[in-house]
C-alpha cells in the first residue's frame, strides 16, 4: 500500500508541472525523440531532460534507444492507474451531488 501510495504522489507530482503536462499531451499523438520533445519550448535542453527525467521515474513516458536518436513514448498503464484511483472520488461526488439534487427537489 505504502509503494502505491508513493506511486500516485509521484505521478501527481509529475501531473503538476504545466510543461509536463504538454508534453504528455503531445506524446499522445505518438512517440518523439528528445529534440522533438524540446523544439516548441522556449527552455534549455538540459531543463526538458529534467521534465523527462521526472516523467520516467513517476513511469508516465518510456525511453529508448533508436541508433544514435532516444525516442520518448508514453506509458498508458500508469495514467489508467491514476485515472482509476481518480474515478474513486467521482463516483463519491456523483453520488452527493445526486442526493442533493433529490434533497432540493423535495424542498
């Protein structure tokens, strides 16, 4: 339990960065190497190697080797785990936004 928990506060974590974020959203449409990853971002390289860095170690992207090229993609499994562990708190606020709708009908 301790090791999940870990893993979503990394992945969270991850998810809080605007950056990140963007770059998740591009890597949907389909695996870049890191100069791709880099190009519409006015920021070193170094920096986007940290944000990938970040990315691999909370298991949201996969690096690997294409000749001389590192190609970046993303890893599905782990944002299904956390949309998952997110779905627990929609079902829960669906639930109480429910019974006040039916609370103020009555009223």
């Amino acid at each position: 339990m301790v090791e999940y928990a870990l893993q979503l506060d990394g992945i969270f974590g991850s998810l809080a960065d605007p950056t990140r974020r963007d770059i998740l959203g591009r890597l949907q449409l389909g695996e870049l190497n890191i100069s791709e990853v880099a190009q519409p971002y006015d920021i070193s390289l170094a920096a986007i190697s940290k944000h990938l860095k970040i990315l691999e170690q909370a298991r949201l992207i996969r690096k690997r080797r294409a000749g001389k090229e590192r190609m970046v993609s993303l890893e599905p499994a782990t944002m299904k785990q956390a949309a998952e562990y997110l779905q627990q708190y929609e079902r829960l606020w669906n639930q109480r936004l429910n019974r006040l709708e039916v609370f103020l009908e009555e009223s």
